[in-house]
C-alpha cells in the first residue's frame, strides 16, 4: 500500500482534482439501473469536495466508435451521482477543449462536474500523449479511483497519471489493500473458487492461481470439461473438449506446485435446460448420456465446504453451477453461504469479484458478507492472471 499516494497525501483546498472514475454503470431508457459504482465512488468525491477542491469527473460509458453518439452520453447518469454525493453534479459537454473549460470556470470550490465521455475521442484509448496532455490542462492533481478500468491503458488511466501528481482514490484504495490481502500477500492456506461456462477465456487465470493458492474449488461448465479431461462421461454437458489438453496441462502444474483441485464429486443433472426442470442427483461418473450436469451436487458441497472450513482466505469467481435458473442455483447459493458464515465468524477474509460474480453472490442474497466484493469484471480477471494492470502501475512509478 505504501507504494502509491492516497488522499490522505494531499492539501486540496482551492486545488482542481482531476477523478478517473468508472461511470459505465447498466442504464436503461436514459436511466441509471444500478448505482453500485456511483456508491462506492461517492466518498472519493465528498472527500474532495467537502476539502474545498474542486472536483472534475473523468469517464467512459459503453463503448462508443470514437465520436459523439447520444446513447453513450453520460448525461444520463448525472442524476445519480448528484444523489449520490448529495449535491447538485454539474456536466460538460466535452470532456477537453474550450467547452470541458468554460463549463468548468464555472463550478465554485467544493463543486463537482461530470466531463461527457471520453470515448467520444479515439485518442482517449490510443493512449494518445496529446489528449492525455489537454485532460492535464483542466487541473492540478489527478485522482484515480477506477480500478474497474485499471487494465485499460488509456490516456485518461494510463498517460494522464504521469503526467499530474497522482493518488488513488479511496475505492482504489479499497480494491488494492482487499486484493494485496487475498492473493500477494493472504494468510494461508488460500482457497480459490472459480466456476463459469468456460475454461477457454480462463486459461491465464486458472494458470497463475493454481501457482499461488493452496486450494481450488471448481464449479460451472468449465469443470466440466476437467472431468471429460480425466477420462469421466459428462454425458450432454457443456464441456471444451478441445481444451482437454489445456485443463491437462493445468492439472499438471497444480500438482507440482502443490495445489489441490477440487473436481465435482456429484452433480445435479437434467435432460432439459430451464426452470424447474427434472433434475436428480448422480454420483459424477453416473452422468447420464442425454442429460446436463447443472449444477455442483451436495457430496460435493458438503466436501468443499469441509475443506473451506481449514482455510484463512478465499478468492472467488464465477457461479459454481447455472445459477440464473432455478434450481441449478442450489451448490453456488450452498458454498456462498458457507464462505459468507466463515468470514461472519472472523474466519477467513473473502474477497470475491468478476463478470457473473457479483451477480450470482446478490442471488444467494451474501454479497454484504464477504470481506470485499470487487466492482470490478475485465479488471479483477486479469488481476487474477497475475497481470500488472496499467492503471495501478502508472499509480506507482
Ligand atoms: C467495465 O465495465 O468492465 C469497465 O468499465 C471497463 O469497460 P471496457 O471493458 O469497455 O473497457
Ligand atoms: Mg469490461
């Protein structure tokens, strides 16, 4: 932690701060669908605001083609960032130029603007010197508080922060020191649990984690296709059989560094995908020929919990079975339960993030009992490769 600046590092009275922020947050109809980001950015702001700076966000929203589309304007979440902060948010139709700059003459101290899209210039992420330049032009210090666009190399995250003096802001903070405990500096033994339907666009991840953690809990459609590479019937699943090699491969490197996979040891299975289907348990070589593993079975729950219960930390990512339809829901919302018990109890520290993650712990109704729960997707996967995201980076050089 002690490598990068924080807030705390500052005087911003009279200062113009500069806040990379992640406004990308789900809209529907011109209407913001899920504050979560916004909460978790709104201290950083209030921090600054209420220190007499003022504070000029920074952001990106959906992926525009590199001009101005209305869609993608980030007007539309205004609103809920003013009720956020509790103060009326100002917005910029341009984020550099004469129109980020007469809009910004106009805040008094302790106000706080919202710059319009970054994407809308194509040099925002070619990590363009000059656009990174005219951004720097606008303050005096720069704010990063975007971990969840942190793996971009863009001007805005990237080019922007060497340019100004720079800290993180307080969810950066917060992401950092809840992922140095979980994986660079954790108390061992580490546990990590990882579904989702593939192991093709995990292969990085699973490689580099079975290199740090103690134990792995695999779940979803990506065991699946471990199974089918250890020679078991999976029947009509999801499986990669061209990734057999791969999850080989990976099995491999677990057992010389020492750590343990945990495959399905049963499986809820159902000829038919979709709610409420039929489904039995079946000892996990007894999978039928014409049905679908769904979900982890309870032998299998029963054991991962058993072993959770030896470690002191657990990293977590990706739903352990279809979750989205019930009852495939039952072996995610089960293991959930018992890492959100175990950290309750003081336990272990849990730190759980990426893609369906968050969705599928919001489900089984724990998400506010786990130590940390990333807000992050693209950011904490490649956090999880052992990556070195270029936002932290240029954080601490
Ligand atoms: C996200 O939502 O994951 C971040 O805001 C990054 O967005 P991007 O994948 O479009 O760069
Ligand atoms: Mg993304």
């Amino acid at each position: 932690m002690s490598d990068f600046k924080t807030l705390d590092d500052f005087e911003f009275d009279g200062k113009t701060v500069l806040v990379r922020a992640d406004l990308n947050v789900p809209a529907k109809d011109g209407v913001v669908t899920d504050t979560t980001r916004i909460d978790r950015l709104a201290p950083t702001l209030t921090e600054l605001s209420q220190a007499g700076a003022k504070v000029v966000v920074l952001s990106h929203f959906g992926r525009p083609k590199g001009g101005p589309d209305e869609k993608y304007s980030l007007k539309q979440v205004v609103d809920a960032v003013s009720k956020a902060v509790g103060q009326k948010v100002a917005f910029a139709d341009d984020c550099v130029g004469p129109v980020a700059k007469d809009a910004l003459a106009k805040i008094h101290a302790g106000g706080i603007i919202v710059m319009e899209n970054l994407r809308f210039h194509p040099e925002e992420e070619k990590n363009d010197a000059g656009f990174a330049a005219q951004l720097a032009e606008l303050g005096d210090i720069y704010v990063n508080d975007a971990f969840s666009a942190a793996h971009r190399a863009h001007a805005s995250t990237e080019g922007l922060a060497r340019l100004l003096p720079n800290a993180a802001g307080r969810l950066m903070e917060a992401e950092l020191k809840a992922l140095t405990l979980a994986l660079e500096k954790p108390e061992r033994p580490v546990a990590a649990v990882v579904g989702g339907a593939k192991i093709s666009t995990k292969l990085d991840l699973l490689g580099n984690l079975v290199r740090r953690v103690n134990l792995l809990a695999l779940g979803g459609g990506m065991a699946n296709t471990f199974l089918y590479a250890k020679g078991t019937a999976v029947g009509a699943s999801l499986c990669e059989k061209d990734m057999a090699e791969k999850a080989r491969e990976i099995m491999a490197i677990a057992e010389e560094a020492g750590c343990e996979i945990l495959l399905p040891r049963d499986a809820i299975t159902a000829k038919e995908f979709k709610a409420g289907a039929e489904s039995e348990v079946v000892a996990i070589d007894q999978v039928p020929s014409d049905s679908m593993i769904l979900d982890i079975g309870p032998a299998t729950v029963e054991y991962i919990t058993l072993k959770l219960q030896g470690c002191k930390t657990v990293v977590w990512n990706g739903p352990l079975g279809a979750f989205e339809t019930k009852p495939f829901d039952a072996g995610t919302n089960a293991v959930a339960g018992t890492v959100a018990a175990l950290t309750k109890a003081g336990r272990v520290l849990s730190v759980a993030g990426g893609g369906d993650t968050v969705a599928a712990l919001a489900a089984a109704g724990v998400e506010d009992s786990f130590t940390y729960v990333s807000a992050a997707g693209g950011a904490f996967l490649e956090w999880l490769e052992g990556k070195d995201l270029p936002g932290v980076a240029a954080l601490k050089s």
